[in-house]
C-alpha cells in the first residue's frame, strides 16, 4: 500500500484535528456534565436516605403512640368499668341505708338536742334545721 492510499483512507475513516479537538472538547463537556450529575445524584441519594430514616422515626413514634394510646385507653375501659360497679355498689348501699337515714331524721326532728350539731358533724349530715320549732313563751 503506497503514502496516499494511507493517507486517503485515513482521511476517509478518521476524523481530522479540528474535528478530533471538536470531539474532545464534546467529550470534555459530557465528562463534566455526568460528573455534576453524579454530584446531583448523590445529592438526592443523600436527601433520600435521610427522609427514609425521618419515616422509619416518625412510624417507629406512631407505634410507640400508637400502643400508648391503645394501653391508655384500655386503662380507661378497665378504670370505667371499676367506676360503674362503684357506682352500682354506692347505689345498693344506698338503698340499704335508707330506711335507717330516714329514722335518724325523724329522731332527730323529734329530738332536737344541743348534741345534734356534734352528732351531725360525725354521722356527716347537712346542718340540722328542725321543723318543729316549741314556742319559748
């Protein structure tokens, strides 16, 4: 193969200097571009990983309050229920007592005596005011 049959093929099937400086510069440009996107990758893998740890907290918190909130509301359920009997309970006692609050109350209407206040203050009745008032004249 002779000089200018190289030369023409080469020629032909690469490119000349202006075109290979053109292409370096296209390739420098490129290599600049994949490197701020690299930069601008990692910056968001970064933002990622940390809002991905933000929800795996913030659901970890939802658990925890989540349980709380179940314990204290069953607490309350139990508490409510212990309540009510109390209540059931206060109300048969209630009823038991009655017949005996009603007969002190017609003892001491009856029976007006200065020991009746003392008597009042420790069986933990209102203030007695008798209804049957004697005339002192």
């Amino acid at each position: 193969m002779d000089e200018q049959k190289l030369v023409k093929l080469l020629k032909e099937h690469f490119p000349s200097k202006e075109e290979f400086v053109s292409l370096d510069k296209k390739v420098d440009t490129l290599d600049w571009k994949i490197t701020a996107l690299n930069g601008a990758v990692a910056t968001l893998d970064g933002k990622v990983s940390f809002l991905d740890r933000e929800v795996r907290s913030l659901r970890q918190e939802f658990l925890i309050f989540k349980d709380e909130t179940v314990k204290s509301f069953n607490d309350a359920s139990v508490s409510l229920k212990v309540i009510s009997n109390n209540i059931e309970d206060l109300k048969a006692a209630n009823n038991e007592i009655e017949p005996s609050v009603k007969a002190l109350d017609k003892l001491l209407e009856q029976n007006p005596a200065e020991r009746i206040d003392r008597l009042e203050k420790h069986v933990g009745l209102p203030v007695f005011i008798p209804s049957l008032v004697e005339d002192e004249g």
